[in-house]
C-alpha cells in the first residue's frame, strides 16, 4: 500500500488526486477526480462573469481520465464512483460516520 501512496500522490495538482485520514477513526480514504472536462481553475471577473486568464491558465488538468486510476477492487476493498458535482469530502464524512470512533 506504502507503494501505491507514494505513485497516487505525484502530480497532484495534474491529476487532482487526494488521500483524507479521518482523525476521528484512522481510516484513509483516496479520492481522484475522473472525466472531462477538467476542473478549469481561476478567477471570475464579476462584470463579465467570465474566466480571467492568467500566467499557467490550463497547464494543470486537475482530473485524469477513467483508464489512468490507480483505484481499483483489486487494491481496495471499497470503490465508490460519485456523480458529477457530488462532494467527495461530504460523501467521505458520510461514510466515516458509520464507523466506531478509534480510541
């Protein structure tokens, strides 16, 4: 597992990939950002409403696509695929919440 967190946290912020641990219970949970589009990053100019662009404007995908994740049955017991829009840190209390607090 050392291996596998070690390949899942490089380019980060390329592939939008992100490991939470729960403080409450210990348990760690992996989460990618999977399709396209991919997360476009900036600021909103509020009289236009558009996206500025800066310096770096979409170098960085922030998703990978489906046939790229390292997350599969056979290195998790768990896989659980949110819909688009759907909070992975909500989710992810949610689940944690079913599980006894470690002492």
């Amino acid at each position: 597992m050392k291996n596998l967190e070690k390949r899942f946290l490089v380019n980060t912020e390329n592939t939008g990939r992100f490991i939470v641990i729960s403080k409450r219970t210990g348990h760690r949970y992996f989460v990618e950002a999977i399709g396209d589009p991919h997360i476009q990053w900036g600021s909103v100019d509020v009289s236009t409403g558009n996206m500025n662009v800066k310096k770096g404007w979409k170098r960085f995908r922030g998703s990978i696509d489906e046939d790229e994740s390292l997350i599969t049955t056979e290195d998790f017991e768990k896989v659980h695929n949110l819909k688009a829009g759907e909070s992975p840190l909500i989710y992810i209390d949610r689940l944690d919440a079913k599980y006894p607090t470690k002492e």
